[in-house]
C-alpha cells in the first residue's frame, strides 16, 4: 500500500464527505435558514476529515524516518488507522451540522492558517539552509581548525586513499579561494559598473521615449540568458579570443584565465547595475534637476553634481548587490575559470573560486564523513554569510534612500 | 569659470560615453547569439548515407520461421559490412575495411534490427535505406573539416575522403533534417546524441516546481498583503526573509537539497523530483515577491465594494481581489519558472549530473536537465559536440523567449484590467 493510494482513497472520501455535509444542511434548510450555506457544510466536513487524517499520515511518516525504522513494512496499519480517523472526525463534525453552526467562520479560520503557514515557509528555508551549512560545517571544523581554513593559503583538498600513503594529507588553506573569488568578483565589477551605470544614465537622461522603449528590454535580455550559456561564451569565443590577443602582445594567457570569466561575468551583471541604477536615478527629486539646469548647469553637469551626488547611496546599494551575485555566480566560473588553486592576483592566470569548489567537491560520489565532502559545506557557509551580509546592507542602503526622497 | 565651448564637449563627450557603453552592451548580446547560432545552426542537419542492404534470410533468419527472438539475436552488422564492400569493391585487407565500415555511425545495426521489427517481410529482399553518418563523415559533409589541409591535420584521412567523394558523386551522402537531436537521449557518439532525455528531465524538474510553488508562492502574497498584521515584528522578520532569500546564490539551495532531502530524508540522488523541489524554494521569493506586487496594485475600491456589500474578508479577497491579481501573479510565476529552467548550479550539487542514455520515463527515473546537458556537452572537445551544445542552447533560448514573452503578453493585459 503506497502513500499515492491511500492519499487518493482520502480524496474521494473527502468528495463523499463533501456531499453528505451538504445533504444533511439542505435537509435543516427546509425547516429555517441556517447560518452558513450549504456548500460550506460541506466543505468543513471534508476538510476538517482529510486534514486529520493528513496530518495523522505525517506525523507517522516522520516518526517511522527517525524512531520506528522497524515500523515501515506495516504500512497497511498505517492505512487503516488514517482511515478511521478520517471517519471519526467526519462523524464529529457531522452531528455539529445545525442551524447555528458556524461553518463559514471555521473554514475560514483554516484558510487563514493554512496561508500563514506557507507564509512560514521561507523562514523555514532560511532555517534550514542556516542549520544544514552550519551542521555539516562544525563536523568539518572538527577535522580542520576554522583558523586553518579561514587563513591557510594552502588548497588541496585530496585526502590519503591509504593510511600510510606519502604526499597527499590534505589541505584546506581557503585563502587562494577567496582571492580567486574576489579577483573575477573585481573584474567582472570593472566592467558591469561603468558600463551599466552609463547606459542607465543616457537611458533615464538623454534617451528619447522610442529609444528607451526599444533599448531597455535588450538589454534586459541580457539578464534572462542561462549561465550557462554565458559559460559556453566564455570558453568558446572571449577565451581563445584573449589568448590570441596576448599571444599578440607577447603575453603568456592560460586558456581558463581569470579575465575571460571575469568579462563574461561582467557583462551578464550589467542588466542588474544599469536596471537599479535607472530605478535610484529616477528616484532623484525633479526639482533638484531643474534647480542645477536652471542655474545654467549643462546636462552633463548636472548629472555629474547633482543627481549621481543625490542617488549615490543608492547606486552604491546596487553596486553591492551586484557583488554579491558575482561572488555567488556558479556556472560561468566553473566553465572559464579553471580548477587549480592559485593565489595569485594575475588575471591571465587560472584561479578557482569558492562556488568552483563547492561543485568539484560535491560532483561525484561522495563520503560523508570525509573532510574533502564536508569543506564544502564550510564553503558554503562562508558564501552564505558574505552575501547575506552584502545583500544586507545594500538592502539597507537602498530603502534609506528611498525613504529619504519620499 | 571654463569657457562654454570646453563645457559643451564634456556634455558631447559624456553623452557618447553613455551612447558607447549602451552600443558595447548591446553588441556583446549580438555576438553572443551570433556565436551561438553560428557554431549550432549546422546541428539541426544530420548527414546519412544511402546502403542498398540485402536482407539476407541466410544471415538473419536462418531457421526461416520469422520468430522475433530468433531474429534479434543475429549479425546485422554483417549487413552492413556486406553493403559496403558490394559499393566499394575495390577495398581490401581487414585494416582498410574496418575503416571503411567506421564511416557508417555504429547505430546503423539497431535501425537496421528496428527496421526489420516493424517490417518482418523485408527478410529475403533488398533495400535502400539511409543510415546514419559516422560523426567525422558528417562534420566534413557540414563544412566544419577543411579538405585542403594536409592529412596528419584533419580527422578524415586521404581514403576516407576518396571515399566519400565517391559517394557524393553518387548522390548516396545527404543531408536530412536532425530527427535524432529531438528524438534521442545522451550518447558517447554525438551523431546519436539528443536532447530528449535532458528536455523529458527539465519537464518533470518544471512540473514539480510549478505544482509546488505556485500555490505555496501565491498563498504566502495573499497572507502578507491582506491579513498580515501591520507592524508586526514577526511579519517583518518573515518578509526581511523573504528579500534575502531572493539574493541567496543558487548553489546554496543545491546545498540545501543535498544536507536536507537526499541525506536527512533519504530521497534518491539524480532524480527530477528532487531537483524539482529544490528549483521550486529557488523560485519562491519570486514568485512572492511579483505576487504581491500584482495584489498591491489592484485598486482598493474592489475589495472595499465586496466588504461594504457584507462579503467576509476571505470571501472579498479570494471573490475580488485575487482574480484581478492573478494575470499579474502568473506573470511572476512564469518570470520565476524560466529562472528555473535555465539554472544548472543546484542541480548539478544534487547529483543531476551523470551519463544517462535512457530517456527518463517517471519522476523518480536519474535524470539531467536541459542546462546540465548543455554543460555536460561544452566539457567535450569533439567539433560534434560543440554543435550539438550550440543547438541545444538554442532549444533552451527559444523556450525562455517564448515563456518569457507569455509574461509580458500576460503583463500587458493586467495593466490593463487595473487600468
């Protein structure tokens, strides 16, 4: 018996139960009028049921998982029992069924709890990406004291296949990580920023309505483009590319160059800059333009002295933002950026970043009680905090400014 | 004070600043597709050949009892090796002649062996049928081989070439419209490969996490923006949540599914199910966030109108106001499900990851996703490959336009519902 079926058979008794309830109140309603009508009669018997024996189903799944392994072969009792319930409670609320009862306040009182329950639900995905980072990382950090991983400079997480094998002892120094990280985080900023910055200034300053209307949602082509197809661009095109021109210039480029998958990155992050940009910029009072111009300031002027002064908290908010989704960008860097940890502040060099780790230490068969799987948890952790401390503050950051001009 | 003529070419020079960084912009997303749709477009051809096979009955149905199970289990191979050598009789010495067979893809004995399923009265005749080109065979047939290089540098060498001149001199080596990249799941050869396995995966994936959180996504806006207390230090907490899950990099969700579902509950690793459920938290802050967007801009006059007629709170909202909302609600929802489709990074952490032939038949079947494939593919160098990834990009870029156009479309007629 497999818990499709006996939710399926819950189903339809809860149909059955549905039309019982409204039978019995059609039957009163020929005496006097009731307080609710007859479909919510109807509808409070089968809910009420079904959520009991629902709930009843769960909580029995979840104790079989973690107490009763031995009970999972009697799902049959399982069955039985949900049943019953489902028809105990059914009987319950079927002699409450009167002229007074208040069957429309009570569902409604269900479908209030039931959408504050899922409202509950994003706390607890955060709890749960919270507890399982943290979880696994204290295993880690057991094995590994966190001032060796937060300060090594050292990165080889091979462990030894053998006891007593020479060389491979692992290492698990994250410094070359971060640097890695923080390197094509700064490269693909050098391009985002001033790049998505410009446009959204001609855009909100100078462009025509047509312009605008026909420019704007390219570029915001460039947002919805999977990663991983910016991924194949970098290796298929900007790397050969920027290899062939250092080759030019007499500069020795490795072909996973922190530069071509800090570009490419750069350019998928420049929708993002340029459509918060344009939101703050617009957001900038008009009549703190029209004072500047009319004081004979040319546009440029008083782009330059007044409305970048006056958005700039805000600009800086999306800036860091936009950090913050190049740090936690995946795809692009384990595509272009390459696997060996060097720590190196070179672009032409290959470096790895934290997110590259995560999946190389994850892809695979993996063991959960070694180090090697478990740092990756650690980095996760350490990914998790930086961008929720920089989304933090640009969040921040953005609404003060808002608030301010409102 | 600088004289105005130097003011004025700042203003110019800004200005074009501002113009080349929208130009630069915008031709970087042109040679993005152009790249693409030039290193692809040629995947949506496949090269075959024309063999004229004689079914021998000596060969595969010695018993002559037309019995299936007998039939299956015989050399069709020697078929086409038969074929072959009657075409080019010149060829001789095992070396030459295995190399000769290597221009034929090594799917040709099971077409054959399907063919002769569904046809069981070809047995004793003989007939022409096109087969699959070997993967090299058709990059120089596309263009992609250069026939003037000298021969240590190209992958066909001077016989084969000889060969397959022979062949287009006959007009038995043509082009067709690629029904193996639609109908076909991964393979080691990229003649044989097709995205079907991946797009079955991709579907399951989407399905999971449409059925999951439209409903959970929709729910939560309904709550947070009609019955939430106002000022409610844990509404507040719930929606600081909310914003900052929206900002969480993707790959912490694969975390999450990997800790969570596949080693607290003991799912399976691979499956759609779970790369569903995961993509499907991915998608929730989005979908909640656009969500309430569309239930605040729907004008208060709706739901005061139900409430003064004597309409309960529940029934004013779920009567009035949700149906007004929900073009704006399912503009997010397919904004948060293209998302969806196109993100690789959660999956690939639990475990969506892996070489599978077989098209995945139900939720809990291993599979790969669009995306997954295409990454999988850019990891090999074959010029074969590199095709097929282009064109596989462009499968997935044709489905986010066009779910992403149903968005605007959707947008467009919310606005003007609230006009």
């Amino acid at each position: 018996m497999n818990i499709t079926t006996i939710l399926i058979i819950i189903g339809l008794l809860g149909v059955s139960a549905y039309y019982t309830g409204i039978r019995k109140s059609l039957v009163l309603r020929e005496e006097r009028l009731l307080h609710s009508t007859p479909v919510y009669h109807g509808a409070i018997l089968a809910v009420n049921s079904s959520l009991a024996s629902i709930l009843f189903i769960i909580i029995w799944i979840f104790l079989e998982k973690n107490i009763f392994l031995e009970l999972s072969s009697s799902r049959y009792i399982l069955f039985i029992i949900s049943i019953l319930i489902f028809i105990l409670t059914a009987v319950i609320t079927f002699k409450k069924i009167k002229h007074e009862f208040k069957a429309r306040d009570k569902l409604e009182k269900i479908i209030e709890l039931f959408l504050l329950a899922c409202s509950t639900l994003a706390v607890l995905v955060t709890i749960g990406i919270v507890l399982s980072v943290i979880f696994e990382s204290n295993k880690f950090f057991s094995a590994v004291p966190i001032s060796d991983f937060l300060f090594g400079t050292h990165w080889s997480p091979q462990m030894p296949i053998r006891e007593d094998q020479v060389g491979s002892t692992g290492a698990f120094g994250a410094v070359p990580l971060f640097t890695g990280t923080f390197l094509i985080a700064f490269i693909a900023m050098c391009i985002a920023g001033p790049i998505g910055l410009m446009s959204a200034i001609y855009l909100s300053e100078y462009a025509s309505k047509k312009v605008r209307d026909i420019v704007k949602p390219l570029t915001e082509i460039l947002a919805g483009i999977p990663t991983v197809v910016y991924g194949f661009f970098a290796v298929i095109v900007v790397a050969p590319f920027i290899r062939n021109a250092g080759q030019h210039f007499g500069l020795e480029i490795a072909s996973e160059s922190a530069l071509a998958a800090g570009l490419v990155m750069g350019v998928m992050i420049i929708p993002f800059v340029s459509s918060i940009s344009d939101d703050v910029i617009n957001a900038v009072p008009q009549n703190l333009k029209n004072g500047s111009l009319g004081l004979g300031a040319t546009k440029s002027e008083t782009i330059k002295k007044v409305i970048i002064p006056a958005a700039l908290p805000g600009i800086i908010g999306g800036l860091l933002l936009a950090v913050s989704r190049a740090i936690g960008e995946t795809m692009i860097v384990v595509m272009a950026a390459g696997m060996s940890a060097n720590l190196t502040a070179n672009p032409f060099e290959a470096v790895t970043t934290v997110t590259v780790q995560i999946v190389v230490l994850l892809v695979g068969d993996q063991e959960f009680d070694s180090p090697k799987t478990l740092s990756a948890f650690a980095l996760g952790l350490v990914l998790f905090c930086v961008t929720l401390i920089l989304n933090y503050i640009a969040l921040h950051i953005v609404r003060k400014y808002r608030e301010q001009y409102e | 004070m600088n004289n105005l003529k130097s003011r004025l070419a700042k203003e110019k020079r800004f200005k074009l600043y501002g113009i080349a960084s929208i130009t630069l912009a915008l031709f970087l997303l042109t040679l993005l597709f152009v790249s693409i749709f030039s290193q692809g477009y040629t995947a949506f051809q496949e090269t075959k050949i024309q063999l004229n096979i004689n079914f021998d009955e000596k060969i595969i149905d010695p018993t002559k009892t037309k019995d299936w199970e007998i039939i299956k289990k015989s050399n069709f191979n020697l078929l086409i090796k038969n074929s072959i050598s009657e075409l080019f009789p010149e060829v001789s010495g095992r070396s030459k002649k295995r190399k000769l067979k290597k221009i034929i893809s090594n799917s040709a004995e099971y077409q054959l062996r399907d063919y002769v399923k569904n046809n069981i009265e070809v047995i004793g005749t003989n007939q022409k049928i096109w087969v699959l080109a070997d993967d090299d065979v058709d990059m120089l047939i596309k263009g992609h081989i250069n026939r003037a290089l000298p021969e240590n540098e190209r992958r066909i060498d001077n016989d084969e070439l000889k060969w397959i001149k022979f062949l287009e001199s006959k007009k038995l080596i043509k082009k067709f419209f690629n029904k193996t990249f639609f109908t076909s799941g991964d393979s080691s050869e990229s003649e044989q490969s097709g995205i079907l396995g991946a797009f079955i995966g991709s579907l399951f994936a989407l399905s999971i996490t449409l059925i999951l959180s439209f409903p959970i996504g929709i729910a939560t806006a309904i709550y947070l923006e009609e019955f939430a207390p106002k000022n409610n230090k844990l509404i507040d907490f719930v929606e600081v949540n909310i914003n900052n899950l929206a900002a969480v990099p993707s790959i912490i969700f694969g975390l999450l599914g990997l800790a969570i579902f596949l080693n607290f509950f003991g799912m399976p690793r691979s499956v759609p199910l779970v790369g569903g459920m995961v993509l499907s938290l991915m998608t929730l802050p989005t979908i909640i966030i656009s969500s309430r967007a569309a239930l605040k801009s729907v004008p208060p006059s709706i739901k005061e109108g139900a409430l003064g007629v004597g309409a309960s709170k529940i029934q004013a909202v779920f009567h009035h106001v949700v149906p007004v909302a929900l073009p704006g609600m399912m503009t997010g929802t397919i904004i948060g499900l293209a998302q969806a489709l196109g993100e690789s990074a959660p999956l690939l952490i639990i475990g969506m990851v892996a070489f599978i032939v077989d098209i995945p038949q139900t939720m809990t079947d291993p599979a790969t996703a669009l995306p997954i494939q295409i990454y999988l593919w850019a990891d090999t160098p074959e010029r074969g490959f590199v095709e097929r990834t282009s064109a596989a990009i462009m499968v997935l870029l044709v489905f986010l336009i066009f779910m992403n156009s149903a968005a605007v479309y959707l947008r467009k007629k919310f606005e003007k519902d609230i006009g």
